[in-house]
C-alpha cells in the first residue's frame, strides 16, 4: 500500500497525561512505523480564561485553529478528527475520518440533572446557560458525523449505541479497540510476572479515576462502606480522583488508614500503585473505553467492572479475571487466574489498530 499523508486533529494537548492525547500520539506513532507521513494537531496551548468564557468559546475557538492550520497546508489524504471539529474547510482537505474517544452525548446528557434544590440565583443563571452550551456541543457534534465519510466508534457498546440511535449514519460505522503503548505494556507485563498471590483476608482494593457522577463515585462509596464492615483487614486506594473525596466516606474509616485519598499522581507512579493492590474496581455508568482496564488486567490485577466502556470488548480475554462489580460473595484467589496473553496482545495492540484502520480505509 502507498503512503499516506495523515493528519490526526485531536481536542486535547498532546500528552500522554489525558487519554485522547495518548490515544493520538499512539496512533500516529503505529501509522509512522506503517510508512505513513503523519502530522499530529492539537489547538494546545489554548488563551487562559474564566470557566465560562472558556466553555462558551473553545469549540469556536478550536475550529477556527483547525481551519487556519488548513490553510498553511497541503491538502491529506486522511484526516482522523474529533468530530466536533470537523468544518466545512476540514471535510475539503481530505477523506475525514470522525474518531470517537468518548461518548459525547451520554457524557452531557449524565451531567445535566436538574439539581433538586434552587435556591441561589446563580444556579437558577447557569443551569439554562449549561443546556445552552450542551445544545451547541451536540449541534457540532451531529454537524461533524453528517460531514465525515466515516465515523469510528470506540469498542462494542458505542458502536452498538449508534448503531440504534443512528441508523442512516450505519454504512458510516466502524468498531475500533484502545490499548496501551508497547512500552508501557512491556513495564505490566514484568509486574504481571512478579505478582504475588494476594491473602484472602486483607485485600487491598484500587479504584482509578475522576470524581464525577458518571463514574459511579456513589455505587463506589457503597460498596466500601459495606466491605469495610463486613472485612475490617480490608483497605482501598482511591486514586486521581482530585481533593474533594474525604466528604463522601465516614470519617473513621479514613483516620484509620482503611481509606486512603491519593488525589494526583504522576504516569511514573502508576507501576507501583499497580504492583501494591490486589484487585481493581471500574464503577463507570458511562466511560469511553478506560484504560485503567488495560493498565490493571495487563499488570494481573483481577477487576470488578461495570459494564461499560471497553468491559464488553475485553471480557472474552479475561474471563477469570474481569468480573461483574460488585463482587457479591467472598472474593477468593482461586476465582481469578491467569489468561493466556499472546491473543490478547495481537488485538489489543496499536500496530494491529493501526493496521486495521488503513485496511478498512
């Protein structure tokens, strides 16, 4: 196959620290070493500016970037994009692919509950405002796929998803998978290696993720009030989740160290927080894929999972070790066991994502 020269245009600055910027750097390192020129885009660094202003101006803003970026170059045989992004000048500049890295809608529509309680005349001001700002995520949006020539979904469910809501967009569809780096798959696979059986009393549990609604903070705090008083040896990490978590637990629970708060840490630190729990929970109602999945299962952590995200795409690999969360008896070793990796690294690669794209373009 020839060449191609490929422009992926992402929504998020180009670092591996947020998951739709790792998610473009992977790809186009897989297509670089495929023989195809790639340029990566990102509107980063964007004007510092109040919340507001930011969230009323930032698609406009970033099109715009896009557009003017167009301008200075010559014209791609692919362009990977963000749907929302997607112009009219984009969708002239090359056969446009609209990649998803998150479901979009489901992630407004989770955030737009009407709170039970307006008593402030600022909350009564912005949440009209809030619906206004989602009505135009969602125009640009719908905008985006209706210009694309295809529309890649991330994993099973989001393709089923559109599938069902979408159906004149169908012979638009293609299912895509996530995964890690091959480096960092290479540091879990020695972790995986050396990990040792955990006891069955005193299990250390790990939760990874932001502090927010959709991603079953409230099924989470549940499930750790009931196991710590049913398992008092019983601890759990809750990690990335920012500064406002303490309130959510008993208090008793976090003096004691059962419940430890690491609100931040740094990429260089996951292999150890990896290699120092037993077993991973993923409380998500709506995720796009979640590579804490990957990140946990390849270092051989057993997870207790939603079904959300990429659990549908990954559960035919791990089918001793991802089960449905909450776990709703004793947790036992003999439950979890290994799985026969080889497969699993031949799907779940970026080199065989990679491939696959090109192949169906």
């Amino acid at each position: 196959m020839r060449s191609l020269r490929i422009l992926i245009a992402t929504h998020s600055p180009l670092s591996a620290e947020f998951g739709a910027g790792q998610m473009a750097i992977n790809l186009g390192e897989a297509f670089r070493t495929q023989g195809h020129d790639v340029t990566l885009w990102s509107p980063y660094p964007m004007p510092s500016q109040t919340k507001w202003s930011q969230a009323l101006q930032s698609f406009p803003l970033m099109r715009t970037k896009l557009d003017d970026f167009l301008e200075t170059q010559e014209p791609f045989d692919v362009i990977d994009c963000y749907a929302p992004l997607i112009t009219k000048r984009v969708s002239k500049s090359g056969l446009v692919v609209a990649r998803s890295v998150q479901p979009d809608i489901l992630y407004i529509a989770s955030n737009l509950k009407i709170p039970s309680n307006l008593k402030k005349i600022k909350d009564i001001i912005l949440l009209p405002l809030s619906y206004l700002l989602a009505s135009v995520h969602i125009f640009f949006l719908l905008q985006g796929w209706k210009r694309a020539k295809y529309i890649l979904c991330l994993g099973k469910l989001e393709f089923q998803w559109m599938n069902k809501w979408f159906p004149w967009w169908k012979n638009k569809l293609i299912v895509y998978n996530n995964a890690l780096s091959k480096a960092e798959q290479v540091e879990l696979t020695q972790i995986r290696l050396n990990r040792k059986k955990y006891q069955e009393e005193g299990i250390r549990f790990l939760w990874i993720g932001r502090w927010v609604a959709h991603k079953g903070i409230k099924e989470l705090v549940n499930f750790i009030v009931k196991r710590a008083a049913l398992y008092p040896q019983d601890t759990f990490t809750i990690a990335g989740c920012g500064t406002s978590v303490e309130q959510d637990f008993p208090s008793e629970l976090i003096q004691l160290g059962r419940i430890k708060i690491l609100p931040s840490f740094e990429r260089s630190q996951l292999s150890l927080l990896l290699a120092n729990h037993d077993i991973g929970l993923f409380t998500s109602k709506v995720e796009g894929w979640g590579l804490t999945l990957h990140e946990m299962l390849e270092s051989g952590m057993p997870v207790f999972a939603t079904l959300a995200g990429g659990v549908l795409d990954l559960q035919p690999f791990f089918q001793d070790m991802l089960k449905l969360f909450p776990p709703l008896q004793q947790i036992s070793h003999e439950q979890m066991k290994s799985t026969y990796m080889n497969h699993y690294y031949s799907i779940f690669s970026w080199e065989k994502i990679a491939e696959n794209y090109i192949n169906f373009l």
